[in-house]
C-alpha cells in the first residue's frame, strides 16, 4: 500500500549504534503501531500510537523508544543497536472505530 | 493479556483441495479476529475479517468460522490454487484496538 512508506527499506549497522526508522503515512488515519517480525514468532508489537499525544508500549518495548511527530509520522528508534534486533519492521496505521491495520513494506535491519 | 496460538505452522495442500488454519485466543473480551495473508516478501494484507456477534463469514473461496464458547477460530480456504501460497496470520484484538498476532501458517500449494 503505497500509502504508509518506510525508510530505510534496508539497514546494516554496527553493535551499539542508534539508529531510526521511519513511517509516514497519507492514509489520515490516527493510529499507527510498530511490529518486528522473525521467523516462527509473527507480528510481535513494540509500540503504539492512537493519537499524536498517546503512546503506549506493546508487548516487546524494551530496547527501543518512539516519536510520534505528527499524526502523519511515526519513528522508531533504537539507543544501542544489539545484534538480536536484526529483524524485519513493520510499520502499520489503522482509522479509529475501524479493525483493518495496512502496513508498510518493511524495514530490513541488520545488526552486525 | 491476550495470547493467541496458531496451528499448524507449515499446511502442504494441493492443487483444489482445501486448507484450514485454527487459531485459539486466551481472552474472552476479544471481540475482533482478522486474518492477514503475507506473500514472500511482501507486507501483511488483511484478506478476512470477523467480529464476535457472527460465527460465519464468506468471501468467494475464503472463509473464517467463530466458537466464542470454545475461543477459537478458523480460515478456510477452498479450492486452493498456486497464487494461495503465503504465511497467513490469525489475530485478535478486544475493540478495534491493538493486534495479538498468531505465529503464522507457512501454506504451500503444490500443483
């Protein structure tokens, strides 16, 4: 869905650096989530977003923090980078009273 | 929370036979069960959804099946083809809020 867009789509980076990612969306909707997603574990959540003044910490937060910009934007970041964050991110949005998420296309990082 | 569990990891099926995903969820407060289908490397696309108050929902050779007293749920995908194989994901969500996603089904369609 050309409509949420991720950048980097790759990233290779070295053991203790931060790095972001980011998500925008055209959609204009209110909610945006983080997910990593590894091999046999799924879309696990990291972050939430249901308004620009709400955040919340999903179910793996640890390690990583967010911004909120604006409703439009949403970035991830991660402090120290260890090599058990290689993974593929995903960004999602979804309208509020609505249950459909759209995703964008990933970022694939690799921590070295 | 709410935890939900997906089986069978891997499904092979061929060509026109069909295939069944079941998903069992842990909170009965969960009101909202989509499934999303993810093409290789490609971004997760919801393909079904289903909410609490119906126990059936069909579109063309998809369907997904509700037991709110067993919590569990079901994809079922009929006449299966090619085009079908992907890892598809089961989920739940109380509300329209966030999303607990099940470990995915690797299907395969073999001709």
């Amino acid at each position: 869905d050309a409509d949420v867009t991720q950048t980097p789509r790759n990233r290779i980076t070295k053991t203790g650096k931060r790095i972001m990612l980011e998500c925008s969306q055209t959609k204009g909707h209110d909610r945006m989530y983080w997910y990593r997603q590894d091999p046999g574990l799924g879309l696990r959540l990291i972050y939430y977003s249901f308004d620009v003044k709400d955040i919340n910490k999903g179910e793996i937060s640890d390690g990583y923090s967010v911004s909120r910009q604006a409703q439009a934007k949403f970035s991830l970041s991660l402090e120290s980078a260890i090599p058990n964050q290689t993974a593929l991110y995903f960004c999602a949005t979804s309208e509020g009273g609505k249950g459909e998420q759209y995703f964008g296309p990933g970022t694939r990082l690799t921590v070295t | 929370g709410e935890n939900v569990e997906q089986h069978p990891s891997t499904l092979s099926v061929q060509e026109g036979d069909s295939a069944v995903i079941k998903c069992t969820y842990s909170d009965s407060a969960s009101n909202y069960f989509p499934w999303y289908k993810q093409e290789l490397g490609k971004r997760p696309q919801l393909i079904i959804d289903i909410r609490s108050n119906v126990g059936e929902k069909k579109d063309q050779r998809i369907a997904v099946t509700l037991n709110k007293t067993a919590k569990h749920f079901s994809l079922h995908i009929t006449e299966t083809q090619p085009e079908d194989s992907a890892v598809y994901f089961c989920a739940a969500s109380i509300g329209w809020g966030k999303l607990q996603f099940g470990a995915g089904t690797q299907v395969v369609v073999t001709p």
